[in-house]
C-alpha cells in the first residue's frame, strides 16, 4: 500500500471484525495503516491494559472507542447501571489513549411511543457522564443513527437532534460523530455539521456507504466505499470546509465483508478510502 | 362492527391483498367499511371500468389511487414513458371517482448520487402532469417515504421536502400524503403538517405503525395499528389541528398479515382503527 497516502484513514474493528485484536495491529504495521477505532467488547475480551499496551507497541492512534450510551431508559436501576457502565467506557477510552467516545443513544423502552420524552433523559444523563468523561480526558461524541434505527436502538436520528443534545454542555465534553451511513439522505445535514464545525463539535467523522438491498434487521448491510449511493468527498468537503481535519474512520457492518479474509479485506478497505477521499 | 364508528375509515387495498376486488367490496359492505384506497396493478386487472363499476355499486368512496410517481429518470424515453404512465393513473383516479392519486417519486437511477438533483427532475415532471391532473379533476398528492427508501424508491423523504416541491404548484394541483409509518421518526414533521395544512395541501393521512425487526428488503414490515411504536392519536390531532377533515387510511405491507385470512384481517383492522384513532 506504500503508493496510498494513508495519513488520515483510520479503520474501525468493526469493520473487520474477523480479525483478532493481535492480527488487526499487525496487518495495520504491514499496510501502513496509522490509527484504529475500536470497540468495547473485543478489547474487554483481550484486556483493557493488553489492547491498551498492544496498540501503542503498534504505534497506532485509537481515533475513537466504540460505544457508550443506551441512556434511554425509564427504571432506575437501569439508569444507574448504564450510567456505571458508561463511566467504564470513559476509563476504557483514556486507557486505550482515545479521547473519543462514541455514544449510541438507545431506543425506545418497552411500550413507549415517546421519542422526545427519551431525547430528555439522554440529556438528564449527560450531565452526569459529561462532566467525569471531562475529567478523564475524553469527549463524548452523540452519533445519530439513520431513522430506521429510531425504535429499537438510536431515538437521536438526525445530527440536528444531536447537536440540540450537545449544546447544552461545553464542546469539549460534548460534540457528534458524523457518519455517512446515517445521515447522507438528509438535506439538512450540510447546514447541522457547519453548525457543529463552528462550535468544534464534530468530534469523529466516519464513512460507510449505502447500499440496498438491506438485510433482515438493517444492522449489518453497511457498504464498501465507493459501492453505494453516498457521495463521499461531497461530506468530506462539508467537514472540511466546517474546519474538520481529523482522522476518516471507515466503520462497516457488513456479513458478506465479514465471510472474507480480514487483512485482504482491510488492504481493499484501504484503496477504497484512498479513491473516495480527497488525500 | 356495528359497535364502531367507521365513518372516517378507509381501507387500503394492499392492505388486504390477499382479497380479490369483488371480494374486498363485499368485505367492506358486510363489515360497514366506507371507503377503500386502491391499486393500479389489482384495478387493471379486474378492469378499470369495471372495478369502478364495482366500487360505485358497492357505495364505497374511493379516497385515493396509489400511485403514480418514479418521476427521477435522465433517459429523455424513460422519462416520456414514465409521464404517459402517469396519465394514465390519472385517467384511472378520475375514472374509479377518486380526486386524489398518491405519487412515489422514485429512487436514484443506477449510478446517481445526488438526491437533489433527482428532485429537481420530479418538479420538472410535474410541471406537465400536474396541468392534466387538473384538467380530470385529479389531486397530485407526493408522498414521502421513510430515509430507507432515499436510494432505491424515494428520493423524498421528508414531509418539507415533499413539501417544496408541492408548493411549486397551486395546492389544488399539488398536495402531500401524510402517513405516519414513513415520518413518525421525524420531529420536524408537526411544523411540516401545519405549514401543509395552512396550505390546505394535506390530501390524504394514512396509518401504519412501526415494527421492528424489519424484514429483508425493509418493504413488507409495516406493523398492524397500535403494535408498534407510533403514537396514532398524536398524529392524527397533528393532521387535525391543521385542518384535515377527511378519511383516514390504513395502508400496511406485511407479509404476515397477507398469510391470513383477509375478512378477518379487514375486521380487525377496522377494530384496530377505531381503538387507535379519535373518531
């Protein structure tokens, strides 16, 4: 890959997730890829302090640690053992040497119908999670997830929404992921991330492209760049022109992608990027 | 169903497709259904003029014809068949007695990543129908449909967008169809349906609620009223507080409820509606 100019690709583990966490660094080393975003449950698996050692053994940046959040809740109980867990995700995400946490919010509780009502109590928990994630070191990053997730899993659907969220704490506790995937399809977006660049709140910027048929459940039928209906270097250019120069992080869900050989399907990642992106 | 008030229910067709036409009428007859919405597909095959015939003699009000639309092509031919299919759907909503003909836009052509633009060609295909539309006696009435359709259906997929576009042509010409399964998710849409009601542009308000998890293809998952997580009466005062006086239409796509037995399923949606609406 020595001919790619990879300097600000990041690739998530999701994405090839048929990778151990051993394998990810060692294929990221022999392909020139220089930062990783990474997910809770794997790295638990291995350890928090091993992955933690591993990837800086690597010399590779952690752009972000997926995810904290499901903060929707109505039970007590609940609440308070989301809030713990959500308070591990923060120690995670500054052991690993990320300071961003990527937060998918939840979804409607059982039987409820009130999308608003569930905005709230993200809100009401945020202010408990913002102000220790400011004394770890890290930044809380809502992601919006793509309306049809609005159910029964991500009740903030627009980065609107996100950035109604956000505003209401400092930018360096609270900001927003922008993720192709969810948000190509709204005409608003461009003006909600010129709004969330001049408050630097556009804490990570990630990239899957939409392709259809989606699958049973539309969790995992996220595209390879460059396969689907997204025009990527039109987002890149409005985080761009909304000052972002961060990492571009490619996060993938994708069975088919998965079925394939890891490192092969992390280097085609890589070329991908490299076309779709304005290096 | 004597028990219910069913005046304001309206019945759409694919709902109960598993019903023959002649069948569907003389559901709607034994059950006190006043109304129904119809297909073009089922109509053309019964025969337009005879399925008018049925309807007429059924004393049933046919409150909409769906649909018309697929309006985003670049091929000059594809474009000039797309209209005269369209024309067509309007001499069949003026011939079943229906004002009122629902339109689905359509998907990006293979290849095409700018939504907007796809847009622009559905205002410049409108720019012809809607003057014939008029001249029958026909309602355009653009509906859009939920952000997972944006690629491969419809490429408007907000009430404001819809909106916009609508609002290029006199509101007689020209509506939207509100119907919650596609912008429940949406909390732009309130300000959307007031802005379309001052406008008297709301020309037809269809229910179906939103069940998860969705099936392969995201078509066919629409979930029965009152199973899912969408608030009916919130919307219907919604629609109602803007004005909307008319029918209330079920229209759900859902492969389980097609396996039963059709009269059954019209009986309880009928039980459903009433249950879920204020009548």
């Amino acid at each position: 890959m020595s001919d790619l100019d990879l300097t600000r690709f990041s690739i998530n583990q999701m994405t090839v997730k048929q990778l151990t966490l051993p394998e990810l660094a060692a294929a990221c080393r022999d392909l020139g890829v220089p930062a990783v975003g990474l997910w809770r449950a794997p790295v638990q698996e291995y350890g928090v302090e091993a992955a933690a050692r591993l990837v800086r053994d690597a010399g590779l940046t952690v752009t972000t640690l997926c995810r904290g959040g499901f903060l929707t809740t109505v039970d007590a109980d609940e609440r308070a053992a989301a809030l713990a867990d959500n308070r591990r995700a923060v120690d995670e995400a500054a052991a690993l040497g990320t300071d961003t946490l990527v937060l998918v919010s939840g979804g409607l509780p059982p039987g409820a119908k009130d999308l608003r009502a569930a905005r709230e109590r993200i809100a009401d928990a945020l202010t408990e999670l913002a102000p220790y994630a400011e004394d770890h070191g890290v930044k809380l990053a809502i992601e919006p997830l793509h309306p049809m997730f609005a159910s029964d899993r991500c009740v903030v659907s627009t980065l609107t929404q996100a950035l109604d969220l956000a505003e209401r704490f400092p930018a360096h506790q609270v900001g927003v992921t922008v993720d192709t995937y969810h948000i190509w399809w709204d005409d608003t977006a461009p003006e909600a991330i010129a709004r969330a660049g001049a408050q630097n709140r556009i804490h990570t910027f990630q990239l899957a492209d939409w392709i259809t048929p989606l699958p049973e459940g539309v969790l995992n039928g996220r595209g390879q760049i460059g396969d689907g209906a997204i025009d990527m270097r039109q987002w890149q250019g409005y985080v761009e022109a909304a000052g972002y120069t961060g990492s571009i992080e490619v996060e993938l869900f994708n069975e088919d992608l998965w079925a394939g050989d890891g490192r092969e399907l992390l280097a085609e990642t890589a070329r991908r990027w490299a076309e779709n992106v304005e290096v």
